[in-house]
C-alpha cells in the first residue's frame, strides 16, 4: 500500500532581507541622486554579480561580462 503524497514544501522567498549599517554621507549621496538607498544597494550587489536591472526591473547579464 503506498503512502498519500504529502504537498509540496513550500517555495523560499526570491529575495533575502539583510539589516545594514550605512554611512549618512550615502544616505545623502542617495537623496541627491533620487534613488533609494535599498535601490542602490541591491544595483551595486547585482553588478558585482555581473548583473543589472533591465527597463522592467528584471536581472539580466551585464553587456561584456563573462558568461
């Protein structure tokens, strides 16, 4: 006799969430450019990633990095 199938686990959130430290001379810098400081850092974090955000907001590969 087999066993019911148990449902699916489910699915890890997409994103993580990380408590940051940051100078107030990036807040400003943030401010003066009129993006967010969460923006900001999630743009630096994808580059380092060989990353960008795309005009729909999506993560693509950056132009030139290495596949």
């Amino acid at each position: 006799m087999s066993k019911p199938k148990s449902p699916p686990a489910p699915r890890a959130a997409v994103s993580n969430v990380l408590l940051v430290e940051v100078p107030p001379q990036f807040i400003a810098l943030c401010e003066a450019s009129g993006a967010t400081p969460q923006a900001t850092l999630r743009g630096m974090a994808a580059m380092l990633c060989g990353l960008r955000y795309d005009a729909h907001n999506r993560l693509v590969p950056l132009e030139g990095a290495a596949a």
